[in-house]
C-alpha cells in the first residue's frame, strides 16, 4: 500500500506522536509519501490528527476515489469512537495496513465537508475560544473551561429551519447539524447512523434552568427528546438567521448563516472494522 501522509502537529499528540505513526507504518509495510505525487498512484491517505484534520482530506479522498485511514490524535476523537477506531497508534496503523474499509456518509455545509457535526451559536463560540495549546496541555479539561465562558456569553437568536417538508421558527441559543450519532465527545444519539443517508438536526431553546436540567438528563440517557431539545431528520436542512452567525464544521470555521447542510451519501470510504 501506498499512502499519502498527513500529520497534524497541532493536534492532541500530533506533535509528539508523528514519527511514530511514520515508523510505525513503515514496520508494517505501507509507503509512505509526504506530498501528493503528480504522477504515480496513491492507494489511500492516511490521517494523524483529530477530526478536524480529516475533514480537509475529504474533497481529495472523494475525488481520487481513495479511502482514508484515520489514527487518532485529536482531544474528541469523535469519529474514531463511532466507527470503532483503535485510540492507540500501533492497533490503529495495524487496521490500516490491514485494508479493511467501511463506506461511511459525509456532510456538507456552505461548500465545506465534514463527518460528524456542524454548529451554529454556542459551540461555534465554543471552537473560537478554544487554543490548540491548551487543547494540547490540557485535552478534555481545556474544552470545559471554554464551554463554561462560551454559556457565560450566550445569547439566544431567532433561526428558521427547512427540512424534511417542515419550516419551524425558534429563539435558539444552539443549532447543530450532525451526520454522526456520536458528536461533541458526550453526546450519543442510538437512533441515529453515520450510514442512514440522513442528517439529524438539535435545537436548544434553553428557555428557563428547568430546560438545562431536562436536556442535560436527555443526554445522559442518550433520549433525543427533552424539555427545551427540538429534533429533525431530513436529508437536508436550510438554516437561516437574522443576522449572519458563524458555523463551525468539526471544529474548523464554515462561513456563516444563511446556510444549507447537505448529506453526500456513501461518499467516503474509512478504513475501520466492520459494523
């Protein structure tokens, strides 16, 4: 096999974990190339990082029919979790070389792909405020501390949302879009896939404390209906805002509102264990 090599230092343990995963590969047989050739075959691309830096790879992957190998080294590692990803470079490298793939959907929002969510409102400021270096001291504990000055400064906003034969209108202080059951490191949807065709929309009105209890119990027990939680399901969405708010696609910046989330069904092969 020959791949295509993207390392992220800037990612949880890029930085640290780079050679390894280059060494690794090579021990078990994969070539490795460090730009994309102009001639010659590439047989996969292979993806040191977190999410975000999958997702850059996905125009490429889809448009030379090649699939991606993904070794987590991101804070989240949401998709790796969903499909079952080894968190460890040596099994995740060894399920590379071993060729198995699984032909997932991705999503698609004002031009640029991603694989498990895109947001509008809280956590959009949430991935603002966030700093690769303190993502990178302090994973998991970084993201909280974001998350508790981002609701410190949230303010609801008006949006209408299309999809699925229905117009809704709400004040909202979080829309997300996802393509994954599995998003945001804690938040697990059973009834959703990352292979249905389909996109799953989450509202948060958080009109009163009540809701925040009532969504928070939701999560916790992995329901998607709550006091202050409006769901959708459609193939995709429209969203649209008074005034333009920022998007935030697996934690990379996604222009602004207006928007349309699209789902590219069966669009990406990923190398991963069988379902």
């Amino acid at each position: 096999m020959r791949a295509f090599l993207v390392v992220n230092p800037a990612s949880r343990r890029g930085g640290q974990s780079g050679d390894a995963v280059r060494a690794e590969l090579a021990r078990l047989g994969v070539e490795i190339v460090q730009q994309w050739p102009s001639t010659g075959a590439v047989d996969a691309i292979v993806v040191a990082g977190g999410d975000g830096t999958l997702v850059g790879e996905i125009p490429r992957a889809i448009e030379h029919g090649v699939p991606i190998g993904l070794v987590p080294l991101g804070t989240f590692n949401d998709l790796a979790r969903t499909l079952s990803i080894p968190l460890d470079i040596e099994r995740a490298c060894a399920l590379i070389a071993a060729g198995h793939t699984r032909t997932i959907d991705a999503a698609r929002v004002n031009g640029r792909c991603y694989v498990t969510e895109a947001s509008v409102g809280l956590s959009s400021r949430l991935t603002r405020l966030q700093r690769p270096v303190d993502k990178q001291r302090f994973g998991l504990l970084a993201a909280a501390a974001s998350l508790l000055q981002a609701v410190r400064f949230a303010r609801p906003f008006h949006v209408e949302i299309v999809g699925g034969g229905q117009r809704t209108c709400l004040r909202a202080i979080q829309v997300t879009v996802a393509n994954s059951p599995r998003f945001a490191a804690f938040i697990v949807d059973p009834t959703a896939a990352i292979d249905d065709g389909r996109l799953d929309c989450y509202c948060v009105e958080l009109r009163s404390a009540l809701d925040f209890f009532s969504i928070a119990a939701a999560i916790a027990r992995r329901r998607r209906s709550a006091q202050g939680l409006r769901t959708f399901r459609a193939e995709e969405f429209e969203v649209r805002t008074r005034r333009p708010h920022r998007i935030s696609a697996d934690g990379e910046p996604a222009g602004t509102t207006p928007a349309r989330f699209e789902i590219l069904r069966n669009a990406l092969r990923i190398f991963a264990p069988p379902p």
